[in-house]
C-alpha cells in the first residue's frame, strides 16, 4: 500500500503507569487546507477484551487538544458543532480506535511567519492498568490527510482481506514499524512518562523547590497523579521540582510500613543525588492522594528514624506544605460497615486494608538511629502521629487536608477531614449533595462510553435523558439502602435517630478560623466558645450524608464525565470549594470521660469513633493548625479530587486550581470561606 498519506505512525507499548506524550506542530502555508487526521488503535488482541478487566484493564485513556487550549479561558469552537475540538476518550479497549480531526483554525494556530502559519496539538495517551506490573498493551498513533487510507492501514489482515484489500500482509508489517515519517512540514515531538517525570529543574542554577508527589491505592505516581505534577510545575513564583515515588505502583496492598519505607528511601536518594550534582534544594513539600496521605507521612518518620530527627535541619532544607487529598488519616474504622471491615480484617486488601480498620499488629523490631527498638501491638495509623512526627508536623509552614464532603465511600469525610469540623458554620451538607448544580442529568456521560463506530471523528455526544449512573444510583438508594436512610418504622423513631447521630457529631464539632494564629479572635462570644461538645443542641449540628463504599465502588465505573458546556466554558462551572477554614487546639473540644467495663463492649458504635477521637487528638494538639479544606465534587469525588485523568476527572480542576493558587502561593495564606 502506498503510504503517501500517512505522514507520521508511532507505534508504542505501554504498561502499569504508562504514558506517551505528543506534541504535534504542523507547518502549512495552504490556506485552503483545513484540517489533517490523527487515529489512535489499541492493537491488543480483541479476544482479550472479555477478560482484560482482569488482567489490566488493557485500556487506555486519551484527549486531543489544540495549543491554545486552557481550562481557566472561555474556549470558543470555529464550527457550529465544534465539540470534537478537545477531544477525549476516557476507556479505549482493545480493538477499538479513536478519530481525531485536527482543525487548522485560531485555536490552534500559535506562530505566524510570513505566509507561513505554525499550528500545534497536544495529544496524551495514558494506561489504564491498575493492578498488574507485567502486562503491556500496544497501541498505534497515524497522522495523515486521508482518513479512509488510515483506517484501512490500522485495521487488522483478516478485516483488510475481508474488504478485499490484498495488501493487508504488508500494511501489518508497516503497522508494527516502531517510527516512520513522510511530511515536511510536520514535526512531533514524543515524550513517554520517564521522559516526563525526569526533567532538569526550570532553573538549574537557583534553589528548588522539591514537591513530593505519593499516590493512593490501587494507583500509580506517573499516570494517576500526572495532572497534579503538570500544574504544580506552571508555578512560576518558585523554581519547583516535583518528583515522585513509582516502585509501589501495583504493590499498594503491602502495607503502610512497606510503601512508607520505599518513599522514605527514595527522598533520602533524592536529595543525596541533587547534592552531589551542586543543586541546592532550598524547601520540601509533601502532597498525598488517598493512601498516599498516611504513607507519606511514615516516610518522614521512617526518614527520622533512620537519619536522625534533625535530617531536614542539617540539610538546610525547610519544610514548606504538607498537603493530605481525601486521605484516610483516621482510618475507616468507624466508617465502613461491619461486614466490610471484616473482610479487610480478612486480609481483602493485604497488609493495607489491616491498617486501615486499626488492627493491632504483632510485635517486631524496628530501626532508630540509636539502634533497634520493639515496636508494641498498637495500630501503625494510632502511632503515626506520636514524636518525632508530632514535633515535625509543627515545623511545616502549613498543613492541609481537602476532603470530600460528599459522594466519597471510599475516604469519606470524618477522617479525611481529622474528625474535628465546624459541623454548625458550614451549612447544610445533605442540600449539597442533592444540588443539581454540581451534575445535571443532562450535562453526563459515562465513563465507559466510545464512539459508536470507526466513522466518527471527533464527536462528543450530548445525553438528553437522564444517565445511567443517576439511575443506578437511584436503584442502589432505594433498592439496597445505601445512605442509610431508612423509610420504615414511625417519625418519632425517625426524629429520635436523627437526633442521637446529631449529638454524636455535636462532641467533635470544632470552632474554625480565618486566621494561621490561634491568637487571633473570632467573630463568636466567648461564652459559646467554652459551650461544651455535650451541651450543643442537635439542631445546630448540619450531619453529613452517610458515605457508601459500595457506592463509590459502582461509581467509579459508572459516573459522568464533563460536558462540553463544563470543559469550555468556565463560568458555567459550579463552585467546589465550600468551606476552607483553619482549625486550632484552642477551638478543639475537651477530652470527654471515656464509658469503660461491659458497656463499652455494647458499644461497638463509641468504640469505633473513641478509636479515631484518639488519634485525631494527637493531630489538633498545641502549636499544630490545620487547613481544611472540605469540596463539594460529583461521583467518582475520590479520583475527581486528584484529577486522575485530565478531562473525565475534570470536575476536580477548582480543586487543584485551589491547590496551586492558594497553597503553594506564597501571597494567599489566609482562608477564603
């Protein structure tokens, strides 16, 4: 087959983690040309498509976007239907293929010279494998000016012999050349993810910034936490860094001792290699998705342990942010239900899932500078605030936790919150969850949707009917009772419920502030502020919805995605920050007197929230102010915090924006709202 009207063909493999990155720049001085083509195929074996859920998924996600694309600036299509100008495709299995149409307009013309006008699109494929470190998937990236010839070209022998095109045996050996070239004027530029994830400092001869990145469970640093490492690296008021551990990608389950001690060894490595190479790092910060909270926080104390408790001090490396997204800090003791608790008990989840629901663990021994000490049978999550991180939380110069408020069973808010929130100043936290402002029906998609045919280019349909995740969500609510919101029994047994549940929040309902200083006075009189957590009257206290794990679960495969409207249009987005508040020991309540002997063994409910009373307390202590941040996000909330993929987690972008803006500015320090 003649293969004039394929300029470029990249053919790549990807694993757990994988990306490939494209920088397409196009050079044209025919105003008459409109538009070029760009195919994108998963060339994994389609018989693998039944079971690649289990082995992989052997998917992969990717958009296309023009070079003057920005989700903070109104993004306004030359064509009346101009959607398939960002263009992107959450889940892309095996055998299926994605068209692009790459337009030659304003939105992506960067340079003129002359009669010459440079054009240019970003392209990011990226794996969606989870769980297993072996398995690769192949894909093939076409560019050309003939989209008939570059179907026929990317489709497989048996289809090409079936359409009566006999020089399928050729086109299949050109399909597997790892690169090829045949236009001018066309320049592409690839990075995959070690490319991207190993870059020079912006400025190699000032200090830097080095930022942190650790993942969650069931996650991967390069692939998962990507978007976070792209925005954070725009900062221009710092010479920032960001790095991150990647050896516990499909190895989450070990626990938090074993992924602690990867990241702990890694930034000692780290810091070691920039110094020898005369880089002189000026500040840390550590920023944590999910597990990826706790596990960075027993790699400083595995760090301490090992190099002394003033290892950042002797270094001359001050220690800036230290930054927990929908982190399970407490654990999810009191948050899962018995029966799910049990299984990770079981060992579900490995070493992992026993951490989280607070098992005690056996004794052993461990390693501290001055030589080995036995470690007793309290939990790792119960220890982990204990010295020396409790005296190296405090010299961070500010520590923040964003935290779902709703839509997230899997860290739902009380621990990735620390328990102690202004449950009375932050409104009516059931309203925003029935909010239709957060996620129309009209306005989703699934996750799991393609294109209907190899024939569509670039289209992104528009759901007129309510989506299939509001109604499976719907029948889990009202089917299996998911919320725990129960329609049987009289309303005075209703009322009586709700009003033991208020009481129980009312004990860890703290007073917030605007202010970084637990000196500065608050708008409310003095006498409220020493009204005690038993003596504030339920109606007071806004409870948030019950989270579900189980919903989560189905939600993280059946969920909206962002409309058109959302992607290009930022006005038309809805808030999602709603409360951002610091919280201080001088506001946390006192220490109730705690139900001992047979009772408390009654009391399976108190005994699971005295478990995490007992280490949020070790978190609000003197000297020791969190930020909280708490946002408001559609399901799946807990990848949508982290923006796990750029566009169907766009809903997380405020977030992140937040993150950058407010955070890591050096000008913004104090609360918003």
């Amino acid at each position: 087959m003649s293969s004039e009207c394929i300029w470029y063909k990249s053919t790549n493999k990807l694993k757990i983690g994988g990306v490939s990155r494209y920088k397409i720049r196009f050079e044209s001085s025919d105003d008459s040309r409109k538009e070029i083509y760009l195919r994108i195929k998963n060339l994994t074996n389609t018989s693998l498509r039944a079971i690649h859920l289990l082995n992989g998924p052997l998917a992969f996600y990717c958009h296309v976007i023009p070079g003057n694309y920005s989700h903070r600036q109104k993004f306004s299509p030359t064509e009346e239907n101009g959607d398939g100008e960002v263009y992107f495709r959450n889940s892309v299995k095996p055998g299926q293929t994605c068209n692009v149409r790459l337009l030659l307009n304003k939105n992506s013309l960067v340079e003129e010279k002359n009669s010459l006008k440079i054009y240019e699109w970003y392209c990011d494929v990226v794996s969606q494998i989870v769980l297993n470190r072996r398995v690769t998937m192949t894909f093939i990236l076409v560019i050309g000016d003939d989209l008939p010839q570059m179907r026929m070209l990317t489709r497989s022998t048996l289809t090409n012999l079936s359409k009566g095109n006999f020089q399928a045996l050729e086109n299949e050996r050109f399909k597997y050349d790892t690169k090829y070239f045949s236009h001018p004027g066309l320049d592409v530029d690839y990075q995959s993810e070690v490319d991207i994830w190993s870059g020079p400092p912006p400025n190699p001869d000032k200090p830097i910034h080095l930022v942190i990145l650790t993942h969650g469970i069931f996650s991967n640093l390069t692939a998962d936490m990507l978007y976070v490492r792209d925005e954070l690296s725009k900062l221009k008021n710092e010479n920032v860094v960001v790095e991150g551990y990647r050896d516990n990608a499909g190895r989450t389950e070990k626990g938090i001792h074993r992924l602690g001690a990867g990241v702990s060894n890694y930034v000692t490595g780290l810091i070691e290699e920039y110094q020898s190479n005369g880089t002189v790092i000026d500040s840390i910060s550590f920023v944590g998705h999910s597990l990826g909270g706790p596990v960075q926080l027993y790699a400083l104390k595995h760090i301490l342990q090992i190099k002394g408790n003033n290892y950042f001090q002797d270094n001359n490396i001050k220690l800036r942010h230290f930054v927990c997204m929908a982190s399970p800090m407490l654990g999810v003791l009191s948050e899962m239900s018995l029966l799910i608790s049990w299984f990770l008990d079981l060992g579900t989840l490995g070493k992992t899932g026993r951490d989280l629901t607070l098992l005690k663990k056996l004794p052993h021994y461990t390693k501290h500078s001055e030589g080995l000490k036995r470690s007793m049978f309290a939990p790792v999550l119960e220890t982990l605030p204990d010295e020396p991180i409790h005296t190296l939380l405090k010299q961070f110069e500010l520590r923040t936790v964003y935290a779902n408020a709703v839509n997230d069973g899997i860290v739902p808010l009380r621990t990735s919150a620390l328990l102690y929130l202004d449950w009375e100043a932050m409104g009516d936290v059931n309203a925003i969850k029935e909010n239709n402002e957060i996620v129309e029906p009209h306005h989703s998609r699934l996750l799991t949707e393609t294109n209907a045919s190899g024939n569509d280019v670039g289209e992104v349909e528009d759901d007129s009917h309510t989506s299939i995740a509001k109604k499976y969500s719907n029948f889990l609510t009202s089917t299996l009772n998911i919320n725990g919101d129960r329609k049987i029994g009289s309303p005075d047994k209703k009322r009586h419920r709700l009003t033991k549940r208020a009481r129980r929040y009312a004990k860890i309902n703290a007073k917030s502030s605007d202010s970084t200083t637990s000196d500065v006075e608050d708008d409310i009189d003095d006498n409220e502020a020493e009204t005690t957590a038993s003596d504030t009257s339920p109606t007071q206290v806004n409870i948030p919805p019950k989270a579900s794990a189980v919903e989560s679960a189905f939600n993280t495969l059946l969920c909206p995605i962002p409309s058109s409207g959302y992607i290009m249009i930022p006005d038309t987005r809805s808030p999602v920050i709603f409360h951002d508040k610091y919280y201080h020991f001088s506001k946390i309540p006192p220490e109730e007197k705690k139900t001992g002997g047979l009772l408390k063994f009654f009391k399976y409910t108190d005994w699971r929230m005295d478990k995490q009373v007992k280490i949020a307390r070790k978190y609000h202590a003197p000297e020791l102010s969190w930020r909280k941040v708490l946002v408001k996000l559609p399901p799946d909330a807990h990848n949508n915090i982290v923006v796990r993929r750029r566009f169907a987690n766009g809903y997380g972008w405020g977030v992140i924006d937040h993150l950058t803006d407010e955070i890591f500015s050096p000008a913004r320090i104090r609360a918003k709202i």
